[in-house]
C-alpha cells in the first residue's frame, strides 16, 4: 500500500522540478501520446467549399497518417523510450521478458491512425522485444471517447455554464487577428455575399445539439480548421506557396494564425463537463493505474505492469487539460496538442518513503517535425503543476 501521495506544486519552463536523489525510484508511468502527422479529415474539394480556397492534395487519404509521419513520431518515440530507459523503468533491450510483462501499448480502435500509432509505439518503447499494440474489439473505445455512451451524457447546462465563462477568457486579441489573417488569406470578400456562409469567419462561435451531442458551429470552427490544415501541411513538408506564403514566411506565419485552434479547442474541448462526458473514463483509468488498482477498462493492465501507453487524439489531450487543471505552452511550436505531443504522467517512490505524481510534456517543434527530427527532450521537456492533486477527482 502506497503511503503518501502529493502533486508536485511546481512549475519550470525546462526539465525536471529536481535532480533525483539516490534512492529515488519512478515505479509507474502513463503516457499519453496523440498520433503522428496526418492528412486533414476531409478531402481538399470539401475544404475548398468551406473555407473557398483551393487546398493540396495529399499523399494519403483523408484522415490518414503519412509516410513522414510515421517516421517522425518513430523519432519521438525513440527520444522517449532512450529518456525513460535512463531512469530504469525501461529495462535493458535484451531483457524481452520483463518488458513484455510490464510494459502495455494501448491504441484508440476509431482509427487506423491512432492504431498506426499505437504500433509504432510498441516497437520503438521495445525495439528488440515482442511488445503489441492492442486496442478494444468494438467500433468505439470510451477510455477515448465516451460521448455517445451511457456515461457519455452531456449535462447541456454546465455545457453552457462552461461555454460562456470560456468565451469571456477567450485570449484577445490572438484570436480575433488570427481569425482576420485566416479570412484575409482564405476569401477576403467572403463575408460580403453572405455573412452567414462559414466562408465568413466573422459569424459568432455557438453550440449546436447533434443527437445528443455538442458541436462548435462558427468563425472558430473553420478558421482552427483551417489553422491546424496548414500547419499540418507544413509539418507534412508540403510547399504552402499556393496560399502565397513562403517557405521562408511559414513558421511566423502558422505562429500567428494558430490561436484561431487554440480557440476552437478553448471553447469545446477543454470545457470541463465537455472533457468528463467525453473523456473522464480515461483520467480515472490514469488514476487508477498510478494507485495500484484495477483497471477494468484496459484488460491487459496487470498489476506486475509499470509502463502505459495511450495512443490517441489531441482531443484526449485537451481533454486532460481540462480534468486535471493544467496547462501549457510552447515557445517553438504554436500548437499545444500538435502532432506526437506526449503527456507523461509519473509515479515516484522517494528515499524518505513518500510517493509523488509528476506530470509532464513533451513535443516537436514545428522544424523538428517538418524534418523528422527527434526532440531533447533533457532540453525541451515542461514539468506541469496540477490545479489539484491527480490522484483526486476534479473538484
């Protein structure tokens, strides 16, 4: 049984809070990760009609992870397999059995990307051994998305509560400018012929009921969008001078249009009861792997299991910044869940007998990712502080 548990109140821009003593020892660790780089969900002639400029085709289809992705988010992996390995919580590549007992890849089954993912993840957290992503047997998995499901329920009430205090914490004027240079870019004069086409990035951000479902209709819809598209497109490699923006131009450029994401995010996903209906399965799945209890959710988790693996969608990661009070930023890549982000979630056991949960984030820059390149992690690695201890509910 373990003895004390306390979040860790600190908050440091690089690294870990402080150097491990002798006789610190991390026991557990759960990492969320969202999937590599992929195409935008819809196909470029229904992104032309929404947004009423032409988009690049892609090498895959909609939805899917590319090629380039894949190879990037291997390049993650292994940052964070070699980070992990140091601490001694990932045993030593030739000791396949241990690894296999206690380490376990679990991937959202919605998707090929996530369980592309997934897969990527076991061979890279254990390159010589036997470790496999596995995913649920059903066409949807709750620990990733619940909505839909009996414990899924949105209470349409503290949906609106939550809306309108998010609306009035909205960071201005980021996501009004960055809505202007989208529309300024996309269609300049489309909100003359009709003010009510989503061509308009100007109409107002709402909620709209879809069987039971909450969805964002409005300027932030198609702008982050849009937003996320691009920076997508330029992570991918892609050229984006057929919206006239250079190579050279598209980093400072992406900086600026990427809060029209963060807003659309801000005012759905990491709405609190928005994040409990969809996702709050998967925060008590964390909690219970970290407290050595069962995880009926994920069949596989034993209690000889040490390493966790989630690999699913920057939805899921939006989700736990709202369950678990935090928050982050990065100074070299505008998107807070951009593609490969990792939330680390860790168990340490202290020489003095007392227990601690470390949260932390890890991520790609915007070049690392248009080049495939494996983050330092030793440099670039953000140590969270909780609004309230991880182990406890959301007050």
């Amino acid at each position: 049984m373990m003895r004390r548990f306390s979040s860790l109140v600190c908050l440091l821009v690089l690294g870990a809070c402080a150097p491990q003593t002798q006789g610190d020892v991390l026991e557990k660790v759960v990492l969320l990760s969202r999937h590599g780089i992929r195409s935008p969900t819809q196909s470029p002639q229904d992104m032309e009609r929404r947004t009423g400029h032409a988009w690049p085709v892609w090498s895959v289809a909609p939805g899917e992870m590319t090629d380039h992705g894949a190879k990037t988010l291997a390049a993650m992996v292994q940052a964070v397999q070699e980070t992990y390995r140091k601490t001694g919580i990932l045993p030593a590549s030739e000791d396949c059995q241990t690894m296999e007992q206690e380490s376990v890849v679990w991937a959202d089954t919605a998707d090929h990307r996530t369980r592309q993912t997934g897969e990527i993840w076991a061979k890279g957290i254990a390159p010589e051994c036997a470790v496999k992503a596995q995913w649920a047997p059903t066409a949807a998995d709750p620990v990733f998305n619940a909505l839909g499901t009996q414990s899924g329920r949105v209470d349409p009430t503290a949906l609106r509560r939550d809306f309108d205090a998010a609306e009035r914490t909205l960071p201005e004027p980021a996501s009004t400018n960055a809505l202007n240079r989208l529309q300024a870019l996309l269609t300049p004069k489309g909100c003359l012929s009709d003010p009510a086409s989503p061509q308009c990035l100007a109409g107002p951000t709402k909620i709209e009921w879809k069987k039971g479902t909450p969805r964002l209709q409005g300027g932030f819809v198609t702008g982050g969008m849009a937003a996320e598209s691009l920076l997508l497109a330029y992570s991918e490699g892609l050229s984006l001078t057929g919206f006239g923006i250079t190579d050279k131009d598209a980093p400072a450029f992406i900086d600026a249009i990427m809060p029209a994401h963060e807003a659309e995010n801000h005012l759905l996903r990491r709405l609190p009861e928005y994040a409990r209906a969809r996702n709050s399965i998967m925060a008590e799945t964390i909690r219970a792997f970290l407290s050595d209890r069962s995880v009926p959710s994920i069949p596989s988790v034993l209690p000889s299991t040490k390493v966790l693996v989630l690999a699913g969608h920057d939805t899921n990661l939006a989700a736990m910044m709202a369950l678990f009070g935090l928050d982050w930023s990065f100074p070299d890549q505008p998107d807070s869940t951009a593609p490969n982000t990792v939330l680390a979630f860790e168990r340490w056991h202290h020489s003095d007998g007392t227990r601690d949960i470390r949260v932390r984030i890890f991520h790609q820059s915007l070049v690392e990712l248009r080049e495939g390149r494996a983050p330092d992690i030793e440099a670039s690695a953000i140590t969270l502080s909780p609004s309230w201890p991880v182990l406890a509910r959301q007050p």
